[in-house]
C-alpha cells in the first residue's frame, strides 16, 4: 500500500471508551500497512500528542472541538446538524488540503460521520466511511423519548445528520458499520442503495489484556456482596440511564432477597445525576479508576441495562473476556452473536432483569460456567486480528470500483 489519510472525531488514545478502542485498533492496524497521516481532535486526555508521533508519519491534531452552544448557533445558522458544525475547523481543512497536495496519499479512512466534510469531492484514490453505528438514529431516539426544547433539537439532529450520513455514504468507496443490525438499521434510511457499498466490520476485544490472570486478585476491593458492577463513560447519556434504571428499580429488588448486594459504577466523568446514585442504599460510585480490570475481576455479576444502544458495545466484551457473567438488556446484546442462557443472560424488563440476577447469584455454578463460556467465545470470535483481516483489502484500488458522487 502507498499513504493513508487518517481522519477521527477524537485522538484515538488512551483506548477507555468505545469508539477510541475501534479507532486505537483500526489506526494501529493502518501503521502496519504503511505511512499514516493522522488529523483528529484533541479530548483533553494529555497524550495525543505523544501518541500520534510515535504512530503517525505526519499529524494534526486541534486543541478541542467547538463548545456545544458555538456549535449550536452555527448549525442552527446554516441548517447542518450539529455533530458537523461541532467539528468543523479550518485548520484542520488546511492540513488536509496540504497533505493531499504533498504526500502520495491513496486512501483516506474517515472514522465517524463528522470527520467526512474534510474529504474533497474528486479525491482519485479510495476512501472508506467507518460510521461504526446510525448515530442520526441515537439522536431520533433521544427526540422520541424526551420533551420540550431538547426533544425538538434531538429530532432535528437526527433528521439533517440522517441525511448526512446518506450523502457520505454514497460519496465514499465503501461505508462500514459495527454489526449486521446496524447495517439493516441504515439500509431502512436511506432513500436506496444505489452506488453504497456497505459492510460489516465488527469490534473485537484484546483477550490477552482482558483476561482473568492478567491482573492480580483484589479480594477487599468490595464488600461480601452480591456485587454487581457497570462499567463505562459516565456522561454519556445511555449509560447514565442505564445506571439510573440498576440503581433505582433493579437493585431495589435483588436486595429484597439479599440485602447485602450492592451496586458498583466504574467509569470516568459522572454527572451529579450519576454521583447522587451513590446516597442509594447498595450504591457505591467509584468514577475514574487507573485500570477497569480490578473492579470487573471482582464482580459477581456484571450487569449493562441500557435501553438505548448502538453497535457492539465494548463494555460487554470486556466483562465477557474476564470471564464474567453479563447480565444485559436485549439492545446491548445486539452484534454480539452469543446465545443467551451459555455466554450471557439476556433480559427485557426491570423484573426479569432482577430475577435473572438473582438466579445467577443463587448458582454460582451455573454463574462460572456461563463466565467461562464467555471468555471461549470471544476468544473464538471476537479478537481484533480477525476483526481488521481484511483492512487492506479495503484500502486498495479496485478495477470494479464505481464511480463516486460528488458529496
């Protein structure tokens, strides 16, 4: 392969939240192929910079992206969604704009929708489209579900960004989603598949880092429990519900049977919604910890209630990799093609969540087996070398290409 152009929404370091592990991955794996030329955004994490020069033949890399009501306010001016303006930077345009004219640049890879306005229209070499989920379809939910001012600008957003993610996708070579309901989930919004070429590229999991004798036993860390913990980025908004919903309505009922269970929220940057779910009885909130392992290491039952998901979530593959028993909702058991009952115990509502729970505490037998047969299929089908095997088929000229719109 020649040299690739790199575009992300957010430095793709340290690799703690769902989309900067897919893009850690995804940009390493790049590396390999070739030179990479990487343009991104900062996220405050005080290691982007660091990073990129020891990956990147060249990079970029803006202070932070616009502040939400900035971002607003021109959106709102020029009738694009949000997510666009909030990563508009003409900075950043430039040094697109410079590597292109300089460096034998082949291929561009755009990792999430916002990063694709940076992509000129008659760029001759392939570009690929990694959307990883239907984030028009996250922000149509959040509009269906609320009220007021909000509710209307959510519905906005996923009404323009829907429209958006058409447009890039039919300007791209290939378009790429995490799972199967994902791709089905976009093929229903768009106004036809003409000229979209789209595909699966599914996350996986370093089994190595997250395995049960990668990290030393830490006995004292919790209580005699039941311990059930959640782990993720803790102002993000599904996972704030998620835990709302385990604090406040399933727990509840686990410690009518054992009053003893408690509840551990393990992540960074819990909103004050988030921290007063520590005054609940059971309810501990740990926020930012230097290594997640410990706390999933620990957990009887690892628990990810979300009624609000996109793509493959990582936080399950995790836990699963530890050899855990993943207590989930059906929406973040999606992408993951595990069956319930061996590799994880899936529930609908509150109450079965709480009595699927409390089967997995009264049979311990039956909780470590299901644990063990976790780790089994992610090591099987979930490692990210398998995942990203065809990367650079992805990336190379094809005599069968189509021609791409103008986006």
């Amino acid at each position: 392969m020649g040299e690739t152009l790199f575009l992300a929404h957010r430095v793709p370091f340290p690799p703690d939240r769902g989309d900067k592990i897919r893009s850690f991955h995804v940009l390493r794996a790049l590396a390999r192929l070739g030179p990479v030329h990487v343009g991104t955004f900062d996220d405050r994490s005080g290691y982007g910079d660091e990073f990129l020069t020891g990956i990147a033949a060249s990079h970029h890399l803006v202070p932070a992206r616009k502040r939400d009501m900035i971002a607003a306010a021109e959106a709102m001016a020029k009738g694009q969604p949000v997510s666009l303006a909030a990563f508009a930077n003409d900075r950043l345009h430039e040094w697109v704009a410079q590597v292109l004219h300089y460096r034998p640049i082949d291929a561009i890879y755009v990792f999430s929708g916002q990063m694709a306005q940076y992509v000129p229209p008659h760029f001759p070499g392939r570009v690929v489209l990694d959307l990883c989920d239907v984030d028009s379809a996250k922000f149509e939910a959040y509009g269906n579900a609320g009220h007021g001012p909000k509710a209307w600008i959510h519905a906005r957003e996923g009404r323009l960004l829907a429209s958006a993610e058409e447009r890039f996708a039919r300007a791209a070579d290939t378009t790429l989603l995490i799972s199967e309901n994902e791709a089905n989930l976009f093929r229903t919004r768009v106004s036809n598949m003409h000229q979209i070429d789209l595909r699966v590229m599914r996350n996986g999991i370093d089994a190595n880092f997250f395995a049960p004798d990668a990290v030393k036993a830490e006995p004292t860390l919790y209580g005699p429990g039941p311990n059930i913990v959640f782990t993720g980025q803790m102002d993000y908004a599904p996972n704030v519900a998620a835990v709302e919903r385990m604090a406040q309505r399933i727990l509840p009922a686990i410690r009518e049977v054992h009053r003893d269970a408690e509840f551990h929220i393990v992540g960074r940057a819990p909103t004050p919604a988030v921290k007063a779910l520590g005054k609940h009885a059971g309810v501990t909130v740990w926020g930012e910890v230097p290594d997640v392992r410990p706390y999933l290491a620990e957990a009887d039952i690892v628990a990810a209630p979300l009624t609000i998901a996109r793509g493959i979530q990582n936080k399950v593959l995790e836990a699963m990799a530890m050899a855990k028993p993943v207590l989930l909702s059906p929406e973040a058991a999606t992408g993951i093609d595990a069956e319930d009952g061996v590799h994880f115990a899936v529930a609908e509502g509150d109450r079965m969540m709480a009595g699927r729970a409390l089967a997995l505490i009264d049979d311990r037998a039956k909780a470590r087996a299901m644990g063990e047969a976790a780790r089994a299929f992610v090591l099987e089908h979930q490692g990210w070398a398998a995942m990203l095997s065809g990367l650079g088929e992805l990336l190379r000229p094809s005599l069968a290409d189509p021609v791409r719109d103008a986006a």
